[in-house]
C-alpha cells in the first residue's frame, strides 16, 4: 500500500505532470495522511446548459456500467418478482453476478459526475434480460429478451425517464448502448440440445456454412416449453427471423451468421429484421428522448443493415425534436480501413476508435516509437468522405471487455514505481483529452482501478465490493480498496481529469481544431501535435512525451511567439525554429500569438490513385505551399454517381493530400474523372478536374494497414 501527500495529489489535478520530478520527495516516502483538498469548482460555458443543441465534439463521456457503479434502490436486487426469467442472479460476491447497481443510484451520483467534467452518459444495455444463462448472469445487459422494458434489476421506465430529465437539467446528456446482431439465448436445436434446451453433450453448437445450409445440412431450431412467447416485441420470438447456423467462430462467414457465444443471431440480411429493428429504436427514442445510441457488435452485422438503419433511426431523432442525436458503433478492430467502412459505406456517424486505443496502449504503456501516433492521424483521410469526419470519433483507453488502462500499464511495465504508474494514466488521459475525437472515461478509471483483465475482470464495484478478486488489487494514486466505497472527489486521477476538462471547455480549438502532426527532430518518443479551428485560426501546440526521462524536441515555429496555457513551461525561440523540453512523462500546451496568415492556393498536381485492398486512393500534390506554416485549406474530391451527379467522396484538410473511396462504390461508379476543389479558410476556391484513364500513373497495390 501507499499513502500519497497532498502536493502530489495537487500536482496531479492541475496536470502539471513535469513538476513531479521536481519535488525532491517521492510519492512512496511520505506516510502523512492526505488531508482534504479544497474542491475544484468547473466553470461551464452556456454551450454545457443546452444539452440539445450542444455538438457532440463538445462533450465529455462517462461510459458506466450501472449494474457497478452505484446502488439506489436494494428493493430491486433481485429483479423481477413476477417474470422468473428476468429474476435472479444477485451474486455480490460473484465477478459475474448482478451486484445491485441501478438507474436510481446513477440519478443519485449525476453531482460526482457533473463536478468530474462529464457531459455526456453513455450506459451499459438497461432493457430487460435473460437474467441468468449457462455462462453466467446477465449484470451487463447484453442478453436482451423484451426491447420495450427496462430491466427490473436495474429500476423501470419511469425510472429511467426520471434519470433522464435530472441528467438534462444538469446539462448531461444520455446515451443508450443498443443491439441489434442478437437476443438472449432462448432457440435452442434439436442436434445438440435437449427438449428442455440443455446441451447434450459439449456446451456449443458448432457452426455450419452457408454451403452446407444449402445442401441440406442444417439445424433444426425450437423453441423449448414455456419459452414460445418471451421475447418482446412478438416477432422476435419466431426462429425463422434468425441465422440458426450455429455457434461462431470469429471468423469469415460466420462472424456475421453465427450465434455471438450462443446468443440468438438475427438475421439482419432479412428486410423485417432490418424493419423491425428500426421500429424498435424509433420507438425507444419517441418514449424515452435519449441524446444518442452506441450500438453493440457493429462488424458482426451486415454491412447493408447498416446503411439503412443509421440514417432511419437519426431522421426519426430530429422529428422527435433531437437535432444532434448521435450514434457511434462498436467496430472491434485498430484497422482504420474496416473501421470507417462502417462510417462511409454504413453510413454510421462514428465508432469507437480502436485505433486510438491501440496506439497510445503502445506509445504510452509500451515504450513504442511516436510514429504509432503520426500513422494514426494521417489515417484520419479514411473516415472523411461526405457525411463522416474523424473528429468525431470516440476516443478511450479501455472498457469492460478488453480491460482498463490500469492494466496495460502494469501488464506492460509491472517493475515500475507506482508514481510513474500513475504520471502514465494521467498522462494517456491527457492526450486523450486534448487530441481529435471525443474523450470517454471509463467508469472508476477516475478513481484509479486496475481491474484483473478483460471482461468480468476490468468490472468492479464503485460502491464497496464484496468481491474478493477485485478488493486485493492496489489501486493506482490511493490507499483505499474496491472494499470501500470510491467516489473520492480529491483522487489525484478524477482531480487531473477535472482540470483537462475544464481546460477542453476553455479551448473551443481543443474540442474542434483541425490536427495536423507536426515533424520534430530530436527523440523518436516525444512528438507534437497543432490543433487549429476553422473560427479564427489561431494554432494550439502540443507536445507530450511518454518516456520517463526528459526530451527535447525542435520544430518549425508557426508564429514569431507563443504563450504557455498548460503543462511543462519549458520552450525557448530561435526565429523560426522552436524548442520544447519536456520532464518525464509531461505534455506541453502552447497557444501562438496571432492567427496564421492566409494561405494562398497552389496548383494541384493529380499523383494518379492506388488499388488497395479495400479502398481506392488518389493522391495529390500541391505547389507553393509555406516552407514553416500550417497550410490552412481543405482538398475536397468528388466522382460522378449512378445518377450522373458529383458525389462528394472525400475531405483532406492535412497534407499530404489525399482521398479515399471504398473500392466496391468505385466499381459500381466506374468514374472517367475526378473534379477536385482547393479552398483555404477565407472561402477562396480552384476547382480542376482529372482524367482518371489519362493520370500520371495507376499503381496497383494490396497494401493493407
């Protein structure tokens, strides 16, 4: 255990990392107590009170399991007293049993969450469930029979309502985590299951091919006893609006046709499925008026399901009065190329962007070289086409499948000090806060877990466990244990976090500024950043390093000054030519003195475009671009449609320049030309258009990040 002095625990809720290593005392060789720390009170800008109007960019996401967090109403313990499936299951001691958190005890802690900076609540699945299956309890909400009720585990519809309206009055929005790939296990087949649904042997079903389907080599589904009529609404109860191809394995046909670890799998290729989906969450919209969706097990649906239910379901939102209703997928993959597909071709405003995930678990947990991080925003071309961007997609560290930040610090770097333990996670929530996309917390990361893996193992209680797993673990900045209850508004993570958001909030540029990775010589670890919005073009500079010893960096200076704003305060200017010093696990926030100039546009040279595996791209190249400014334009490209009307395909606002299309809409559309447009930020266009049959050069290529 260690105990952690209040200098320390200031230092951290400033963020003002680098001054750690400055103390002279280390965080192990103090055993004062730390007293109470006076509160940090946010200022909210007017944008913080209007949570309809209020662009998702803007927002800060708590994403929180309620089963977990807080228990408000024990009367509910053991769900339903009349409906026995959704009955049972309250296990406290049990990783995976329902521990008693709900809708109420989430309503009683919206102050903790609005004092942490939060904007936005993303939650865990709340409709009713199969409470308990043959792998467990259904505390988490993914087994879902009835698509009209809320979970009596978790309170009832007007409960939810209820934590609705207190969220909005307090300017929070709230998001629902929704299915649509699958229901609860209740079909069960004849070749492997009992009458009564048991197994007959090994516990799965193992997958059959639509070849053999069709050969005659099938499951024969049923329905066992007394289970006819228990999915809600009625037509999910019929098998013949399922796969039945049994269970998956992960892999080519079956992870879209196989039943997800047993799980019930609609067939979502079938034109009721897909209707029937839309009206269900037509529905939950028009009773409930949440602020947005994250849809579960987005890659294991059709791709065509998608872009029909996505535009449906934001449409139905802004008739119900939701103008900004959002919706992001959960896309499992760090592949940029599958990830957007789900954005351009499914038509899916954003998804959680795994691909953040994994760079920082490398640059900043790993020791990996900081070109993790520069491939990860030039990969920011594949999601801008005509209605997605990247600076809207959902930025975290960890969750509750793959497990927390925590973690992969001590999985990566178990020798080290627990100070440094702690100057890593603050500092990877640092850059998550202040880099493109949309911060997500996950639940108790603000109170230091580390959780004990994936799944059940990153799910502990924030209210006082009585899991014995979890209450061994030595959490990171604290003496105390999930034994106790953590809502601790003086833990020197949720303090950090309060202080980067309130600096997000000041700093429209840090919520919306166009990024652009900024070439540094000096050390292969620490790297910079320019953040720069299009209201007034004034340049953020960024710059963190991962290492635990100082580095120095040089880079082209924008401007003939800068003003620190946060972090390390340790640059000097030579001319054009700026220095930056960071401690050891630091970051760096410099805001220049003037806007950047306009920028005057060049001449585009057409580079000819590239076959890759998934996705054509067309590469550009501009003349006269400033030696030592950020180029301030934006390189749209559109082709002509079926219907013989250009087709916006893709917006680059960074060099190099380039543009994306899926490699099947380019085949379907079969285009002679390309008309490209150059615009700078003061409106100024040139428009060209491009012979795709007479370009400088076709290169083929199966390149595949």
């Amino acid at each position: 255990m260690k105990s952690f002095n209040t200098l320390f625990a200031l230092i951290f809720a400033s963020s003002v990392l680098s001054a750690c290593s400055e103390q002279g005392q280390s965080v192990a060789e103090t055993e004062n107590p730390q007293p109470a720390l006076e509160p940090i009170n946010l200022t909210f800008p007017d944008i913080y009170n209007d949570y309809l109007n209020r662009d998702v960019r803007d927002d800060i996401f708590y994403f929180v399991m309620p089963d977990r967090f807080y228990n408000g109403e024990p009367e509910n313990d053991m769900g339903s007293a009349t409906t026995s499936i959704s009955q049972g299951g309250y296990v406290i001691d049990d990783m995976k049993g329902f521990h008693g958190g709900d809708i109420k005890g989430l309503e009683q802690k919206l102050d903790y969450l609005k004092d942490l900076g939060i904007s936005a609540i993303w939650m865990t699945p709340i409709l009713r469930n199969k409470a308990i299956q043959n792998d467990g309890y259904g505390h988490h909400g993914y087994w879902i029979l009835d698509f009209t009720q809320i979970d009596p585990h978790f309170g009832s519809n007007q409960d939810l309502k209820d934590l609705i309206s207190a969220a909005h009055n307090k300017g929070i929005k709230i998001f629902f985590d929704i299915i649509t790939n699958h229901t609860a296990d209740v079909i069960s087949y004849r070749e492997c299951h009992n009458p009564d649904g048991s197994y007959k042997g090994e516990p799965t079903c193992p997958y059959k091919s639509t070849a053999q389907v069709e050969a005659g080599d099938k499951y024969t589904p049923f329905i066992p006893s007394g289970y006819e009529n228990v999915k809600v609404p009625a037509w999910l109860n019929d098998p013949k609006y399922y796969n039945n191809q049994g269970d998956s394995i992960w892999q080519g046909e079956s992870a879209i046709n196989g039943d997800f670890s047993g799980l019930d799998d609609l067939n979502t290729k079938d034109p009721q499925v897909l209707a029937g989906m839309i009206d269900i969450y037509k529905n939950i919209i028009s009773e409930f008026k949440p602020d947005g969706f994250r849809i579960d097990t987005v890659k294991h649906v059709d791709m065509s399901f998608w872009s029909t239910f996505s535009p449906a379901i934001l449409n139905h939102a802004k008739q119900q009065g939701i103008p900004n209703f959002h919706i992001f997928g959960e896309v499992y993959s760090a592949d940029p190329i599958e990830l957007s597909s789900y954005t351009t071709i499914g038509k899916m405003p954003s998804v959680l962007d795994f691909g953040f995930q994994a760079a920082v678990t490398d640059v900043f947990y790993r020791n990996k070289p900081a070109s993790k991080i520069v491939q990860l925003f030039e990969d920011d071309d594949f999601y801008n086409d005509n209605d997605s961007q990247a600076d809207v997609l959902m930025n975290f560290l960890g969750n509750h499948d793959m497990g927390r930040a925590g973690l992969f610090i001590n999985q990566s770097l178990p020798n080290v000090s627990e100070q440094e333990k702690l100057k890593r996670n603050i500092l990877s929530h640092s850059f998550m806060y202040l880099s493109r996309g949309i911060p997500v917390i996950y639940y108790g990361d603000e109170q230091g877990f580390v959780g004990t893996g994936g799944d059940v193992g990153a799910r502990e209680d924030m209210f006082a466990s009585q899991v014995a797993a979890y209450n061994q673990l030595d959490l990171l900045g604290t003496d105390a244990t999930t034994a106790s209850e953590n809502f601790d508004q003086n833990h020197p993570i949720y303090r950090a976090l309060q202080t980067l958001a309130q600096l997000r909030m000041d700093h429209p540029t840090l919520r919306r500024g166009v990024t652009f990775n900024r070439p540094s010589k000096g050390s292969q670890y620490a790297f910079a950043i320019s953040r720069v919005d299009k209201q007034d073009a004034t340049e953020f500079l960024l710059a963190f390093n991962p290492m635990n010893e100082p580095q120095t960096i040089t880079l082209s200076a924008n401007h003939n000054g800068y003003q620190w704003i946060a972090g390390s305060n340790q640059f000097s200017m030579d001319g054009d030519v700026i220095q930056i010093t960071l401690p050891a696990l630091s970051y760096s926030v410099l805001k220049a003195n003037s806007a950047i100039e306009n920028t005057e546009i060049g001449a585009l040279e057409f580079l000819g475009f590239e076959k890759q595996q998934r996705v054509i791209r067309f590469d550009y190249q501009l003349s006269q671009l400033p030696a030592n400014s950020l180029p301030l334009l934006e390189v749209t490209t559109e082709v002509k449609n079926l219907q013989g009307e250009y087709e916006v395909i893709a917006k680059d606002n960074t060099p190099p320049y380039s543009a994306i299309i899926d490699r099947q809409k380019f085949n379907d559309y079969a285009p002679k030309e390309i008309r490209v447009s150059i615009s700078n930020w003061q409106g100024n266009i040139r428009v060209d258009t491009f012979s795709l049959e007479k370009s400088a050069g076709i290169k083929e290529s199966l390149t595949h990040y």
